[in-house]
C-alpha cells in the first residue's frame, strides 16, 4: 500500500483443480481444498482431508477480495498431515487482515505424465535468498512448462513473494523479493521453495524436430522430446539412434559402464571425446582407443570496442568452448569481454564498461580460442580440458570440479559466455586443484544487486610445453606475484613471432572486482597486470595475484 498501484504487466501462472484428495497413477498423492483465515500476524494449523505418504509440496492463494489491503501468504511446518498458515501485509502496517478465502494445492513431490501433461513437483533445499537462485527440472519438457512457486518455510518474517524468471525447458531462476514499506533493506535469509512445473506435449509430435516423435522418446528411449540432442554430444537423438543401430550396439548398452547408457552417454566409450565431435573426426565412439588426441580447436584475435562484433569459425563445431581475454589496454577505463549467441559456426562479442563509466570504450584486441568440449591426452600425457558451467555465486563460491583425471595442478582460464545479466560481470576463480576449483561472478563493487545466474567458460590446461597438432604452446603460471603494476613475464618456449595468448587470475587474494589485463604480448614476453574498477571509491591497488597463461602460435 506504500506503493503508488500502477504496475507494467506480468506473467501470471495460475493452477484449476478440482476440489478433493487424488491418488495418480504412480501413487503420489494430491489434494486440493480452501478454507477461511483472518489476521496477519500469527499461524494456524491446516490439515489435510487425508493424511499424505510423505510431506508435500503446498502452493497457496488468497481467493477472495474482503479487504483492500495488499496481502500474501506464509505457510511453515509442512509435513504429512498439514501445515501452518498466515496472512502477511505490508510490514508498516498493523499486523492484522480481514477474514479471506485461502485455497491450496498439496502435492507429493513427483515427477510423471498425466492426461497429456507432464509435471515435475519438487522443493529446493533451505538455500533461497534474495539473490537469483537457478533451479533445474528433474524431468523433461516438450516446452516451456507453467510453474507455480511458493516458499515452503518462513525463515524469515518480512513480508516476501517469490518471483519467477528465465523459464525455459530446463528450469528457471528464482528470487525472494521483500517489499520496502518499513525499511530499505531487502536482505532474506534462506528458505524452502517448492514448485510445481507442468507442461503440455502432443506425443506423435517431434517437437524439437530430431527425427524421433515425443513417444518414443520419452516412452523408449528416456531422451529429452525437448532438446534435440539430449546428451550434448554434437549428434541428434535421431541419428545418434541410428548410429548405433548401423554399429549393431545397442542404444541402451553401457559401454563404459558408468551407469549411462550409450544414447544419454555424452562420451559413450569413455575416451573423453563427445560421441558426434568423434564421428565428425572421423573417429570411433565405440572404440576407447580410437580417439583424437589433439583438441580440434582454432584461434584468432579480433579487434572489438562496445559495439557487438560477430566472428565466423573457420570450421564447424558441434560444441564448442569460447574463452576470450583483453591483449591490449588503449583505453583507460576498465571493462570486461561480453560474450553471446555462441553457435556451432561462431560467436558475438563486445567489450563492456562498469556502469560508473560513459559505456563508450575505444577500441581494443581481443584473443580467443575456440575448443571442442572435452577432456584430452596430448601425446607426451599433458592433459587438458574444454567445458562449461552455469555459475549463480556472487559472495561464496560454486565448486567446479572437472570431468577428467589431472594429475597436477592445471591452469583455468575463464569467460563468461552469456548475458542473462545486464551490468558488466567477471569470474574470479580461486583454489585450483587437479579436481577443480572455485568460481563466483563479481559486478562492479558499487552495486548492491546480484548478478543473475550466467554460463561461464572454462579451459584447464596442465602446465606444460611443447608441440602437437601443429601447434607450438606454452602454459604457465607466474606465481603469486602480480599487482596492480604492469609486470613482464617471459616465455621459457621459443616463439618466432608473437603467440596468441588468453590470461586469467588464479586465486582470489585481493577481493576487490577486478580482471587480468594482459598489456602486450612479444615473442620473448607478455606483460599483464590485475586492473580494478572504481565504481566504490579511487583506490587501485591490488594484492598479490597468482596469474595463468595459454600461448599457442600454430606452425
């Protein structure tokens, strides 16, 4: 009521069911019924008509319109029997709402078919705040599925909504939102969220067009009617099914004995190769010795400034891997390398400023490498690594921990390879070990807002030199000695022209936003130093840094 009552339009999910208690065909349970409530400031136990198996997942709503004020629902203690419920207002006003219908919806959590519609009903763990929460849907979707979400808990007493973002097939991100009529102040401690997802599919439709129809794909082969390819290996479910069936091996077999069968086995026979990046190779998926060594990768250097800058691959991939990384500093204002829209035949980039800064930056040189995802042995058994995660961090750090077995320490060089988040973003990582290590997202230090989860970018690449498929390289580190002043590194590799590098910190001493910033690259050289923003205050300054580096110069 604070709050002036025009608002843009929203999305709003709603959910019909007949009033009663129902038992689905797999046994879960579901009940649909209302009641009568007053007064905002206490809670009062709600039982279920008929006792559930196991404690539900409860959406609720007020139905009725008795009273003018804005009001919400808190629900706490749910269990198998019931759960306690209270009407929330404003936070300035007295704690107190006329008598209002509630309705409810309890469903065991669950994932199945039913009447032409597909559900996934689950709750998070007790980890939801006022920062953007990614969740992921436990089942396969034809389509975008309609999603209720509601807090399971009442950790926290300030009257919050959940809101609901991003939906796609695969999930979608969440937040509490707090309002603002007693304090500014919108930190929530954590809570439960339950969702119910339900979407709708024809089954002898294809509907993401991979020559298999929804039925047979959720009814024989368990792959995604969704996703075209639902292993992520660069070959469609259609002819991935085919593929075997030409090899005489069974579809459902297990290879590798990892517990995957071979259609949902990115890497079917465990070479750490995808099955289609072999195929197009020209190398055998079914053969754990037939496997390409040396990553089918490229690389280049572009010119960029703020405006969106498209680079066409010289070849096709089915999964690549893009890391881009500053070579130059013509301009004095900080900004990071903005990655998006990256396909099998290229990328967009652009370089963006803080949002202290004009936006306008002059135009600089940018490296990058392209790299099929994967896990590879070069031939003297240095090992390195292609891949890419969704990081939601901006305080803590998300683990990451790599798909094949290192044996030391390797370097991780980073990008962020989308923009779900409008304001300029980096990934700092820290703790590298032959496992993995630890990766959060850091805007400028002004702003108080989270950044939305992103798809970040990563190669790891054990310490080594050397030669192989064409390729002279060099990867290293500098040890825990870059600053803010710009330092030379010298190449150990004999380089006869300039290499191509990308750069990235390897720990988090100092944590001030910042980037690696590599200044000039020579054929004996690179210069690099750490460049902080000052969105917050002028200080520059930073810590001792631990910087890595990839050069390549193909031969």
């Amino acid at each position: 009521d604070y709050l002036d009552d025009s608002h843009p339009e929203e999305f709003i999910t709603f959910m019909v069911m007949e009033q009663g208690h129902f038992t689905l065909d797999d046994g879960s349970l579901v009940e649909a019924d209302c009641f009568t409530a007053s007064g905002a400031s206490k809670f009062s136990a709600i039982s279920f008509k008929q006792t559930m198996a196991v404690s539900p997942v409860v959406q609720t709503s007020i139905t009725t319109f008795n009273e003018n004020d804005a009001v919400t629902t808190r629900i706490d203690n749910i269990s198998a029997d019931g759960f306690d419920f209270m009407m929330r207002e404003q936070e300035s006003n007295a704690a107190d709402h006329g008598s209002e219908t509630v309705c409810y919806i309890a469903w065991e959590p669950s994932q199945g078919e039913l009447a032409g519609m597909s559900y996934d009903v689950a709750a998070t763990g007790d980890e939801v705040t006022h920062k953007p929460y990614a969740i992921y849907y436990n089942r396969q979707f034809t389509e975008v599925p309609m999603v209720l979400a509601g807090m399971q808990s009442t950790d926290g007493g300030d009257t919050t909504v959940v809101r609901i973002s991003d939906n796609s097939n695969t999930g979608a991100t969440i937040v509490l939102s707090e309002e603002q009529s007693r304090d500014s102040e919108t930190n929530h401690i954590s809570e439960t969220i339950g969702y119910i997802a339900i979407g709708s599919y024809d089954l002898q439709e294809d509907s993401d067009n991979d020559g298999l129809t929804n039925e047979q794909e959720i009814n024989i082969y368990k792959t995604n009617p969704g996703l075209a390819d639902t292993d992520n290996d660069g070959l469609d479910d259609g002819k991935e099914i085919n593929y075997w069936q030409d090899q005489e091996i069974n579809w459902d077999g297990d290879l590798d004995n990892d517990g995957l069968n071979n259609i949902l086995d990115q890497d079917a026979d465990g070479d750490g190769m995808a099955d289609g990046v072999e195929i197009a190779a020209g190398y055998n998926p079914a053969d754990p010795t037939s496997y390409l060594s040396f990553p089918i990768m490229e690389a280049g250097e572009v010119d960029v400034d703020h405006n969106w800058v498209h680079v066409d691959f010289t070849r096709t991939f089915a999964n690549p891997v893009v890391i881009a990384r500053l070579v130059s500093k013509n301009g004095n204002d900080p900004c990071v390398v903005r990655i998006d829209s990256v396909t099998g035949a290229g990328f967009d980039l652009r370089l963006q400023e803080y949002e202290y800064l004009d936006g306008t930056h002059v135009v600089e040189q940018v490296s990058f490498i392209i790299m099929e995802a994967g896990h590879y042995t070069l031939a003297d058994g240095t090992q390195l690594e292609a891949g890419s995660m969704t990081i939601q961090a901006t305080s803590a750090y998300d683990q990451v921990r790599l798909n094949g077995q290192f044996t030391t320490t390797p370097v991780v060089i980073t990008s962020i390879a989308s923009v779900n988040g409008e304001n300029g973003v980096t990934a700092r990582i820290r703790k590298v070990d032959p496992a993995g290590f630890g990766c959060k997202l850091q805007e400028q230090e002004l702003t108080k807002s989270n950044h939305v989860p992103e798809t970040v970018n990563y190669l790891a690449w054990e310490p080594s030199t050397g030669v192989d498929g064409g390729i002279r390289y060099e990867v290293a580190t500098t040890g825990d000695r870059i600053t803010h002043e710009a330092t030379t590194v010298e190449f150990s590799s004999s380089f006869n022209q300039a290499p191509l590098v990308v750069s990235d910190m390897q720990t988090t001493d100092g944590g001030d936003t910042s980037t690696l910033r590599t200044l000039q690259v020579s054929s004996l050289d690179l210069q690099v130093m750490v460049e902080e923003e000052q969105s917050k205050d002028s200080e520059i300054k930073h810590t001792t840094e631990d910087a890595g580096f990839i050069a390549i110069l193909a031969e």
